[in-house]
C-alpha cells in the first residue's frame, strides 16, 4: 500500500493534495506533476511512501532539478515507485547502464553457455572460482546500497535537520510534516 502527496508552498503556508502515481513513469513525470502544483514556482515536495518499508520526498524550486531522499534504497529498488526516484545518477551509476547490461545478457549467456546446455565446469579448476568472485565483485558493484541515499540536506532549510531526517523510520511523512509546520493540510489528504 502506497501513500503519495504533494505539499506546495505558497506565502500562506502549506497546500496539500493527495496524488495518484498512475500516469507517473520516470523522474521527469513525477517533477512535471510537482511543477503543476507550484505556485509562482515556489517549492514543491513530493511524498511517497509505502507501508513503513520506505519512504522518498522530492523536491521541486521552479525549473531547478528535482533533489531526492530515499529512506532505504534496497526497499525502494524492490518497488515501482521507488525504481522512479532511484535514478543512475543517485545510484553514481552511468545513466542507461540498467538497459545496457539487460541488451548484453539477452545476446549472451552470463555463464557462457547456449540455452539448455548443462554447464560443466571442472570442480578442481581455480582459475574458474577467481573469475567467479570478479562476476560477484562486478555485480555488487551494480548492486542497490543498503539505507538511505541522496539528498540528506534536502529540508533542512525549511525545519528538519540532516541528522533528524537520516533517523526517521515509521510515520516518517507526519514527522516530516510536523516539522514543516504542515501536519494538519497532510493530514486533510491521508
């Protein structure tokens, strides 16, 4: 169960609306959604959360690029929606290398052999087994890191500190409203 919302400031304070993540497919469209909700392109945060497993806020200042926090990065790697916050560049991976990795096993076995054929490797052989540990080695290397990850510093200029934020884990968006001074329009649309 998923809950998304996105608060916009305006100089009367906070406005809240509850949104659907249906249309919304990659960064760019959830930062459109945000921008929509502007006002004279004040700031714009977007929550995502599910279930107490994770939770993401983007923030959007006018035609600045968004800034992201994800509480757990593998949690959010295992859903649809966290896979939209968690970009090559928040990963420090090269931007496509998902897509060209997938284009590189369809072409070729990972393990070197034709569909259906056994792989007969001799037990005895320890090149093998150093070549096995490098494929590991590559593949943590590409691995989704554990925790949080991005923008740590992301609202600590409207009331929640670094330190506060990296600590939050159950009812971290009402925390988080709290602090803003929003609890009250986010609780309008939970």
């Amino acid at each position: 169960m998923y809950f998304a919302a996105l608060l916009a400031r305006t100089e009367d304070g906070w406005e809240a609306s509850d949104t659907e993540l249906d249309d919304v497919e990659t960064l760019s469209d959830l930062t459109d959604l945000a921008r929509e909700a502007s006002v004279d392109e004040d700031t714009v945060l977007v929550f995502i959360e599910q279930e107490d497993a994770w939770f993401g806020v983007v923030r959007v200042d006018g035609e600045e690029d968004p800034r992201i926090f994800v509480s757990d990065a593998t949690a959010a790697a295992r859903s649809s929606y966290g896979e939209i916050l968690l970009t090559d560049e928040l990963l420090g991976r090269e931007p496509g290398a998902d897509d060209t990795i997938a284009a590189l096993e369809e072409l070729v076995g990972l393990d070197g052999t034709e569909d259906g054929e056994p792989d007969i490797t001799p037990d005895n052989d320890n090149d093998n087994d150093n070549d096995d540990n490098d494929d590991d080695d590559e593949l943590d290397a590409d691995a989704v890191p554990a925790g949080p990850i991005g923008d740590t510093g992301i609202l600590a200029d409207l009331g929640l500190p670094e330190a506060e934020l990296l600590m939050l884990r159950t009812d971290a968006l009402v925390e988080i409203a709290d602090a803003l001074g929003a609890a009250e329009v986010l609780e309008t649309v939970r």
